[in-house]
C-alpha cells in the first residue's frame, strides 16, 4: 500500500482545490438525535425463504430483518438506562451547538454523544471496481468516527489486503485532506470482484481479528456483494465480534431493491457531456455519423440515461429479460433504416449509441463466443496465435468453428478477431455436456465485452450494407462515419453534487450501523428524488438480494443477478422525437455549482419507483392469498384464482 500514490496539497489543480472545500450534506434525521428501528420492508429477490435460511442459518437468525435510522423522541425508556441495555434501543445525539451539518467535521469536540458507545475502529476496503464517490463514502464514515470517537482503518488493495497481513492503515485528516471529494480510489487501491474460498474467509477472520475491527465496511456492486454474505456468516459462525456492512456501489445502478447506486448519477453525466460534443461535431460537419459505444456489463441502464440526456438518433437496446435475440441483420437494418430516412431529408449526420453487451445479445455473436469457449476449453493450444503481434494464424480456430460460425469469422477484422480469442470465457456456458460438468457458470451472466471493438463491427456492416442499397438504387445519400470507444470512461470521474452526499451519507450511515451492532446489511438510502434532508436511510440486508439456484450435483449458487431494467421502466422512446426530427442535445460538462448542480439523473424520475411500491402491495396480497387459502377454501375457488395468476404472469412476460 506504500506504492499508492498520495497527491500533495500544493499540486492539486485550482478545481480539485475548490472541491476539497465542498462540505456534503446529510439527511435530516442524521442531524438530530436518532435511533435505529427495525423495519417492515419485507422485500426479497429470493422467493424461496427456506433456501436462504438454509443458505445462511447465522444470517437469518441475527440479521434478516431491515434495519432503519429514525429521529428519536425527547422519551427515554428506563431499560436504556440500564449498563448491558440493548444497542438497538441506543439513542444517539450528534448534533452540534450551530446545527449546521457543515460544521459536522469541524465542532466535533463539541457533539453530545450516549456515552456508552465506546471507541470504535472499522475498516473499510474496496472489493469491487472504483467508482466516482468512494472517497465520500471513506470521508463520512472518517467524520462520523471523528464525532463518536474511533478510527478508520484502510485496508489497501481489496481482496489481496483482506487475506494477506501488511496492507493497512489508520486514516487521519491530513491523509484524507487531498482525497475529499475527488475521483479515483488511490486511498486505498482497488481489486477485481473475485470469489472468495473456504480459506480466504478464514484469512479474512484472522484479518479483521488481528487489527481488532469492530466493523468492516465493503465496497463493491453485484458481484462484490455476491460473497459478502458469506464473509458475515463465516463472522457469526465463527463468533468474530466484527460488523459486516455493505455499500452499494455500481455505476451502472443494477443492483436489485436499491434506487439508485452510488457513482450512476457521475458515470451517466459524464458520458453525456461527451456524446454530446460528438453530436454537435457531427452536426457541424453536415455529413458525419458517429458509432458510440457506452460502457456497463448490464443492458441499457447507462445507455438508456445516455439517451434520454442527449437524444441519440440511433439507440441499440437490446432486450432485457434475455429471452429474444437479435441478429446482426436486424442490427443492421435498424440503423441503415435510420441512416436512409434521414438522408432523404438532406440530413447526412447523426449519432448512434451501442451498449457494451449488445454482442452478447446477437444471435449469431453469441453463438461464436460459445464455440470459442469451447476451443479454449477442449483445445487450447489451437489459441496460441493470439499470443503473436507480428504474424496471427486464425486457421486453427477457423477448422473447429461450425460452418456459418467459420464464415462469420472469416469476415471480422483481424483486430476484431484477436480480442474475441482474448476474452475471458468464464461467464460463457458452453454447449457440451463435458464443459457444463466441468462447473461452467450460469448463463445469466454477462460476458465482460468491453475489449472487443462492438461499434468498429457495426461500422463495417452499416457500410457494406449501405454500399449494397447504393448498387439497387435505393440509397442515393453520401456516408461518412466515425467510432468512439468510450468502455473505460468515468470511473475515476471527479463525483457530483447528488454523488457526493449520496456517498457521504452512505459512509455515516455505515458508521452507525456498526455502532448498533448490525451486520450483513447494505446501506440503503430511499426518496433519493426529494431534497437531500428529506433523504430516508436504512439498511437492508444482504440475504434479501441474494439469488439462490441449486443444481444437481453441486453445492448452492448464491449470488446477486443485476438488476434489468425494462423497456416500459425506461420510456425514453416516449421521451424523444422521431429519429427524422430529432435534435441532439449537448448537456455540458458536470456542474458542481449553479442551478444546474442539482440536477438529477432523469431515469431517477421514471416509473420504476412506483414498480417498487407497487411490489411491496404485490407480495402483502400475495401473502394474504396464501393464509387464505390455506385456511380452506372450495377447490374451484383456488382453480380461479390460478387461473388469475397465470393471466398476470403471461401478461408481464409478454410486456
């Protein structure tokens, strides 16, 4: 951890010198006193409730049911009086003289606090990808232990800082002066969201043992998430006196139950600033057209902001649910249909926005990434020509792909050829019998795209198949186009207004539930659409995102699968003109003060919250179905109500 960079003060540009000073703001009901009550929100992406109990019997016993910060009121109940009272029954008193949240990290000798909570030390680590906003999480959870009393302690280099000895720190104010509010997560570093094994949980155990942590707080999204359940039984089981808590940080906002995820609300803005200056580009010229490719491992949650922030001519949202795929022809058509109605109205430019996956989406894409799975798995030797930069030899792989698979290849540039051999075909169930016993992973999971250049592919089929309607005489246009990888942009993005809070009242938030003795909980804050004081915070436990399959043969898969976002959700069709009259918008680069600092993220907005209340009523129902008929009820009566609930089911399926 030594080799991270620390930037000096004096260095800094005069931007990230203004930032430093920005104090973010929190909830209103973290300002005065506040307690932590249990929840009512019984949500589970999990419909099976056995599996999970059986799953995580530790977990379900301490931390299945929601937690939630509340204000306190001026009563106290005699058993908070008592020495060995019950910590969730703790009021806590963090207000200040001025009660200005602003002065938070700078009156913090003068916060009355219940004197029973002791000195506390809770280490933070990333398990994840970085994201705008990590170190807002790292300084709210920095001054809340300031206000207490307690100690950050930074575990540097994720996983490898977790299980090996030497990667920690305490964190004090001038460390963490020059990272307040800035992009990056070179405070602590950072490490693929790799699984954890048997012995990792153990070397984990002796981690947190040895630096004596109260709590643990971990970054990370979907698949950083998917073990930390498991890292807070393994604590239960094992009797470690060490408070797990979850952040939920993905910039591409997948993560079920949740709102909105930290870094979404800077990830998307900033893409949008850049299609927005290619828009402009390519309309100035009169005669560009511009293949965009936005990043995400999940269909359309970017892409779908992206769009409705700029208004793209051409936007390839592939289906969400994975049940239809397209084909390259249909891909084609789309924006060659685009393309030609346009240029009957003189209008030669336009831009067209493709999402990471789209590949994993095409039929014929997918059918290759399967056969070179394969390759790799029975015969990879036959791979060894992408190891050479000089000369490649495809012919290898050609022989042992299937016929039309074989002419696909053949036509792909070499470039193009290479980064699909290069992949990482672990997320890729094969099609044999043999590999799928070999412990192949479920399909459900995406494919990591970003190496391989999807809008260079498209740009060659639009022009072939542009070149094939100029021959009939059915396009008479010109075409001239340009791509723009934008794969690895934004996740060290300098965080925004709405990021920033939103981190920060993440990692005071963290730091309370670890005062409360709560673990296997992920911070959870709602009405993220009101004003920040009208934030709600809650914690809602881990088990509840868990997605639990058993197969045949093999132990239980628990993991958290992305949350998809459909079509009717996102609307950004209803939101947007005709491609023949649609004008780009270019909404600017990221305002950090003005009246456009406050702007939110416009699928914030969208229906999707009400799909969320709209659930909870959906399942209260359903459990009042089930009492019913179990009581007793004529057998007819249960026919029809099937009946019902198979109507409702055809009828989502089909939306």
């Amino acid at each position: 951890w030594r080799q991270l960079v620390r930037p000096r003060p004096s260095l800094l540009s005069s931007l990230q010198k203004w930032r430093m000073e920005y104090q973010p703001e929190l909830p209103q009901v973290l300002r005065g006193p506040f307690r932590i009550a249990e929840s009512d929100n019984k949500t589970r992406v999990c419909a099976d409730p056995s599996l999970v109990r059986s799953a995580f019997p530790g977990l379900w016993r301490t931390a299945s049911k929601a937690a939630m910060i509340v204000a306190a009121t001026e009563e106290v109940n005699v058993l908070q009086m008592l020495p060995n009272a019950s910590s969730s029954a703790s009021i806590y008193d963090l207000t200040t003289e001025s009660s200005s949240p602003s002065l938070i990290r700078k009156e913090s000798s003068q916060a009355r606090l219940d004197r029973r909570v002791p000195s506390m030390r809770i280490g933070i680590a990333l398990v994840g990808r970085a994201g705008p906003g990590v170190n807002n999480v790292i300084q709210g959870l920095f001054d809340y232990l300031q206000t207490v009393g307690g100690t950050v302690i930074c575990i540097a280099l994720g996983i490898e800082g977790l299980i090996k000895d030497g990667f920690s720190f305490e964190l004090d104010e001038e460390t963490l002066a020059p990272f307040r509010n800035q992009g990056g997560c070179n405070l602590l570093g950072q490490s693929g969201p790799e699984d954890l094994r048997r012995g990792d949980l153990a070397a984990c155990a002796a981690t947190v043992t040895r630096l004596a942590l109260d709590g643990l707080v971990l970054w990370g999204g979907c698949n950083g998430h998917s073990w930390t359940p498991r890292l807070a039984e393994y604590f239960v089981q094992e009797k470690i006196n060490t408070c797990v808590v979850g952040v939920p940080a993905s910039v591409q906002s997948d993560l079920p139950i949740m709102e909105q995820t930290l870094g979404y609300d800077s990830m998307c803005k900033l893409l949008a600033s850049v299609v927005g200056n290619l828009a402009v580009r390519a309309a100035s010229s009169g005669k560009m057209w511009c293949f965009v490719r936005i990043p995400g491992r999940s269909l359309s949650h970017i892409v779908a902001e992206v769009a409705l922030e700029t208004h793209p001519h051409v936007v390839l949202v592939p289906p969400s649910d994975g049940t239809e795929q397209l084909s390259l022809l249909e891909v084609t058509q789309i924006i060659c249909n685009t393309i030609e109605l346009r240029s009957r109205d003189d209008k030669n430019y336009g831009i067209v926005l493709i999402p990471d996956q789209l590949l994993a989406s095409v039929r014929e894409m997918r059918q290759l990434f399967e056969e070179v799975a394969e390759i790799r798995m029975m015969c990879p030797e036959a791979l060894d020509c992408i190891g050479s930069v000089v000369v490649r030899d495809f012919a290898p792989v050609r022989n042992l792909l299937s016929p039309l698979t074989r002419s696909l290849f053949k036509k792909l540039p070499e470039r193009i050829c290479a980064q699909i051999l290069g992949l990482a075909f672990d997320d890729v169930a094969p099609r044999s019998r043999t590999a799928a016993s070999a412990g192949a992973r479920h399909t459900w999971e995406p494919l990591d795209l970003a190496s391989v250049d999807t809008e260079v592919i498209l740009q060659s089929l639009v022009e072939a198949e542009l070149t094939r309607r100029v021959l009939l005489g059915t396009y008479k246009g010109s075409f001239q186009s340009m791509t723009y990888s934008m794969a690895y942009h934004g996740r060290a993005a300098m965080p925004t207004n709405f990021d920033c809070d939103l981190g920060y009242t993440i990692g005071y938030a963290a730091g309370i539930f670890v005062s409360g003795h709560r673990t296997g909980l992920l911070v959870d804050v709602t009405k993220l659409k009101e004003d920040v004081r009208k934030w709600e915070v809650r914690g809602t436990p881990l088990l509840s995102l868990q997605t639990i399959e058993r197969d045949s043969g093999h132990p239980p898969v628990c993991q958290i699968r992305p949350r998809l976002r459909l079509h009717y959700d996102v609307g950004y069709k209803s939101n947007m003109p005709e491609p023949l009259h649609r004008t780009v918008i270019s909404p600017g680069p990221v305002q950090f003060a003005g009246p456009c600092s406050s702007a939110m993220t416009q699928s914030l907005c969208m229906p999707q919250l009400q799909r969320v209340r709209q659930m909870a009523r959906t399942e209260q129902l359903i459990a009042e179905l089930k009492g019913k008929a179990s009581a007793g009820c004529p057998v007819e009566v249960l026919h029809a109500v099937r009946l019902l609930l198979q109507g409702g089911t055809e009828l989502i399926h089909q939306l």
